[in-house]
C-alpha cells in the first residue's frame, strides 16, 4: 500500500523514527544502570509496546486497568498500574493477580492504603502496592519527609496478603522546562527525593526494594541515578513538539504523525482547508510556556519532511486550517492544491493518538502493517 490508499485522516508512525527513539532510551537507560518500565498509554499498542520490550525494557506501566488486562492477554505480565488506586476498581485488579498478572497498584494515602488492604485480607489477595511520592507539586502522591509516608509503609506491613514493594514517582513539571540546566535540576530533584523517601521508609524497619522514577524529560536529563532502580518513561517512543519545545528532541525525531488531504482554500485569507481538525488532532495546543507555537500541530508534505513556516492554525471539528505564519500566502492554492496529501506533527502524542483506532506503520510513502490501539478505562 501506499499513502494514496489511505483514507484520511489517519494516524502515521515513521518505524525507522520510533526504533530510534527506542533505542536511544533503552541505551540510555542502560548507561546510568537501571531497568526501564516504558509507559505504554502514549501508544496502547501491542506491537509498539513488544518492540520496546524486544529492545530491553522490563516490564511495563499502564493508566488504565483495561491496558493492563489488554497487554496481559498479549502476554506480558509485569505491570505496574501507575493511577491512585480506587476501592472499586480492586477486583478487577485481583481478578487479574488471581490469573497470573504480576501487577502492582500504587497508593498516595493513607485511606487507599487501609481500603487495599482491607480488600487483601478479606478476598486472599496478595496485592504488591508501591507508594507514589510527590517531588514536584505537579499532581498526587505523598511528602517524601511527611508523616503519612511512614503512616502508609507502616500499614502495608501489618502482614497479611498485601506487601509495600517500592515507592514510585513521576515529575510531570519538566514538561513546563525548556533548558538543559533546568532539567538536570529537576531529574536530580525527582531522583533525591524518591530515595529520600525509600531511605525514610528502610530506616522505619519498612522493606522497599524498588525506587521507581520518570517522565521522558528527566529521564533523557537525568546525569546519574544512585538509589534508583528503575525508570519510567512514555512519550518518547513517539516524541511530540511539546517534547521539542522542552528541548529533548527535534521536529525530525518525531514519529506520529496524522496524514490529512487538502479539501478547499480561502484564498484571500491565505487558508488551504483539510480534513484534520481537532477530532483528528485533539484539543491540545501544547504547554504554557512553549518556546514556540505550532498551533495544532507542524505541517510536513506527505514524505513526512517539514514545510518551514506552515502550521494547523485553526481547528473545526473535521476542519483543520493551515497557513504560514506572518504575511499571509495568497498562492496558497498552488502551494497546496485540492487533493495534496500533507502530514502533521502533533502538539501531544497520546492525545493525537487517543483519536485513531489504530496506526499505520510507515516508512516515506510506502505503508506497511496497521496496529490495532486500545480504548476504555
């Protein structure tokens, strides 16, 4: 098949553009001397997520419980459910420990930890639970030197089905960074106070083996890892412009892209119209403090090289509109006549991603196998 055959829209992976990207993770991973866990929700494909395991990675970190029960049925078993863990969504956790799932959920209170437990000894249960610590104020987990991280530990060694395995973190505020020295300040940051907090937990008398870290940012910023046995990292299988923006790859690393057909102008305007608007796009304009605006997205022609100065700047629902930026194109129907074929880099990956069925493998304009994506909670 080739590009022509596609009905668009329709969502691009460049494989060469990924297994770099894979690579170049894994092997550095590999040279700070931890384990890497890619987080599979960017992509919630099985194919993908094999060709990450192919290249070393142990294991895998999932947002959905229907992820992780997708991916065991693929036959991967190490799991780890990386979303504060709820009291209704316990049994279908235990169903999937009771078929085999090496899954561990996470818990950032004290009132999650009791409910789990609670659970473990009333069903028989041997839940392995890791505590999610907060070293950057972005989202949940516990203070790394609060009590209630001592308060947690301690009720996950009551003994009983349920065990403390570990303490786990993610420093989603890189994503608002822009700078190498930022950076590496916020990779040192993640990584001191997750060990903070695992030091604080063994010196409590309380087992925690593992010290799990990551966003894709840090963990190509990171300089060293002591205390650190794994890491955790998802966008980077794709990269994104948000990525760019933060400075960790370029716009040619990019490896999703969404193939669009020009379906009409305004002229005047300097508009040619396509048929990606945010349904194909997503929403996501990308962070606050971006270093440069894309709009909804990068334009490149249809083998996937940038078109400099074009960008999706508006979006309808099926409608997308690209244009240059400053003095308005008025050739713009030349440039681009009705039926060009035109790909666009994304703002967010796993928002773009999260609008397709499914991916088709790509390398320049020749398409190769499609990869079925995942869908529910």
């Amino acid at each position: 098949m080739h590009l022509q055959d596609l009905n668009t829209p329709a969502a691009l992976v460049d494989t060469a553009r990924m297994q770099r990207n894979i690579a170049r993770m894994q092997q550095r991973m590999g040279s700070l001397g931890v384990a890497f866990r890619p987080h599979v929700k960017t992509t919630k494909c099985v194919a993908i997520a094999q060709a990450q395991i192919t290249a070393g990675a142990r294991g895998i970190t999932v947002s959905t419980l229907k992820e992780a029960e997708q991916f065991f049925a693929a036959g991967i078993k190490d799991i780890l459910y990386a979303v504060g863990m709820s009291p209704p969504k316990l049994k279908q956790a235990a169903a999937l420990i009771a078929q085999g799932c090496a899954l561990k959920i996470i818990a950032d209170s004290a009132a999650s930890a009791a409910a789990i437990v609670a659970y473990a000894r009333q069903h028989g249960v041997p839940f392995e639970v890791w505590i999610e610590i907060d070293t950057d104020g972005h989202r949940s987990g516990v203070q790394p030197q609060g009590d209630e991280l001592i308060t947690i530990g301690q009720l996950l060694h009551q003994g009983g089905p349920a065990t403390l395995g570990g303490v786990m973190t993610h420093a989603g505020s890189s994503y608002d960074l822009n700078t190498p020295e930022a950076l590496q300040a916020m990779a040192e940051q993640e990584r001191s106070l997750c060990v903070l907090a695992a030091e604080r937990l063994r010196a409590a008398g309380l087992r925690c083996p593992v010290v799990s870290v990551g966003s894709t940012p840090t963990a190509l910023s990171a300089q060293q890892l002591q205390g650190v046995t794994e890491v955790r990292a998802g966008v980077y299988v794709f990269f994104d412009l948000v990525m760019a923006n933060v400075g960790v790859c370029s716009l040619e690393d990019v490896a999703l892209s969404v193939l669009t057909t020009v379906i009409g102008h305004q002229s005047d305007k300097g508009w040619a119209i396509v048929d990606a608007g945010w349904m194909a796009m997503s929403r996501d304009r990308g962070t606050q403090k971006q270093t440069r605006d894309y709009g909804y997205g990068q334009l490149c022609d249809a083998n996937g090289q940038r078109i400099e100065g074009y960008t999706l700047t508006g979006a309808n629902q099926e409608h997308g509109i690209v244009s240059r930026s400053g003095e308005a194109d008025q050739n713009i129907a030349q440039h681009f006549p009705v039926g060009t074929q035109l790909r666009v880099l994304p703002n967010h990956a796993c928002a773009t991603g999260a609008q397709f069925p499914e991916y088709h493998a790509v390398n320049g304009q020749e398409v190769g196998a499609t990869w079925p994506r995942f869908y529910g909670w």
